[in-house]
C-alpha cells in the first residue's frame, strides 16, 4: 500500500519555458503533500506543502511566482517551474503521508523524483 | 527547533564489513523516526522505523534503537553489500506542521 507515482522522471526543456510535474497517490488520499528539491550530493530541502483545495505553503526563500503548486484533488498535486533557467536544473522529489500513518508509524511515502534539465 | 545531524560521508567500506552511520537528533516531544535509503538516480524508500523509546526497527539487515537518553538513532548492519550503496537520511518530522526534518544524509559506498 501507500504508493506515490511521480512523473515524468526527467525532463529536458528549453530556458524559458515552463514545465509541469505531477505526483499522485495511488491507492489512498493524500491532504498534503510535499514538494522537495535536491542538490547534487545535497539534502532534500523543502519547497513547500501542498494542501488540497488550499493555497501552498511555501518554505522562506522558495520563490511562490516561479514554483506553482496545484492540489486540486486528494489524489494530485502538481507543480509547475515557471519560465525555467538553468540553475532550476535540480531533482525534484513529492512526498505525501496516507492519513493515520504518522499516528501508525508508518513514514512518508516519496515518489521516484524527477530530474529536470534546463538547456 | 527540530533538527537532525547525521555523520558526515563519504562512508568507504568493503563488502562484508560492519557499518554504523550515526544520527542523533533534538526534538520536543518524542517524535517517531525514520531512516530512509535514495539509491542512485531514485526517490526515497523507508527503511526502517521506530515509534517510542527502546523501539529497534529493522528491515534488510539494518538495525536501528530509538534510544531517548542519548537522542539518537544510530544506523548499522552486520555485513554490507555492495548492493547497499546508496545515501541514507535518518529524519523526524516536526511537531508543528508534520513536515519531515531530515539529516544531511551519508553516502555509503561498498567495494567489493
């Protein structure tokens, strides 16, 4: 259970264009998610959380204009790299938590990330 | 605040050997902790976990102790593989917020 697919895997776009990136919950909903972005040889840093039928949250520092996030249902969010430029080239990875699972102690679930390429 | 320090990798073993990647962490509360394993070019996988004090997860070979005294959840397996190269982050999540506070994660690599 508590699967998390997230596509696509990589992407190579053009400075300037935008590109789109989904994560779902597979076989349970999700009221937040987490959107995280990693470095090379880096740790994860959190972006934002995505809250369903509700704007996100966004990390200090995190630029709200240029990452937009959609949770537009209990199974979807998506984000969105604006007007993309080559230092937005990263490995962007969502999380989302079944709900009882942290009282359950059961950890978050990640999707396989995607490796965005600006060129 | 919630915070989480891991030991700083590179980790070098040879195959076989005896691994231990320490992580101890500050929290209020007693949170739940995680280890969580990134194989190369993937997203994350939960390793393994513990809920409360004295708590020991496990899961392929790895072992971990909730240990409240110390704060501290220390990674180890008795005998790597090469296969087990990969990064690994030690995390709690927040009181406030349920976000997940990771370490900076330790890069294992095994040599065979």
């Amino acid at each position: 259970g508590a699967v998390v697919s997230q596509h696509p895997s990589w992407v190579i776009c053009k400075s300037g264009t935008s590109v789109k990136i989904e994560c779902r919950s597979l076989d349970f909903q999700a009221t937040t998610m987490f959107w995280y972005r990693q470095f090379p040889k880096q740790s994860l840093m959190l972006m934002a959380t995505s809250n369903e039928g509700s704007k996100a949250t966004y990390e200090q520092g995190v630029e709200k204009d240029k990452f937009l996030i959609n949770h537009a249902s209990l199974t979807l969010s998506t984000l969105t790299v604006t007007s993309a430029h080559p230092e937005d080239s990263s490995f962007y990875i969502c999380s989302a938590r079944a709900p009882g699972a942290l009282q359950l102690g059961y950890g978050y679930t990640f999707g396989s990330g995607t490796r965005l390429t600006v060129v | 605040g919630d915070s989480v320090t891991q030991m700083e990798g590179p980790v070098t073993l040879s195959e076989e050997a005896f691994l231990t990647i320490n992580c101890t962490y500050t929290a209020t509360g007693y949170p739940s902790l995680f280890w969580y394993v990134q194989y190369p070019g993937e997203g994350l996988q939960l390793l393994l976990k513990a809920t409360k004090a004295d708590d020991k997860g496990s899961n392929k070979g790895f072992e971990a102790t909730y240990r409240k005294e110390t704060t501290s959840f220390h990674l180890e397996k008795g005998s790597v593989q090469v296969s087990d190269s990969a990064v690994y982050f030690c995390a709690l999540p927040m009181e406030y917020g349920n976000k997940l506070v990771f370490g900076a994660g330790t890069i294992l690599r095994v040599k065979s």
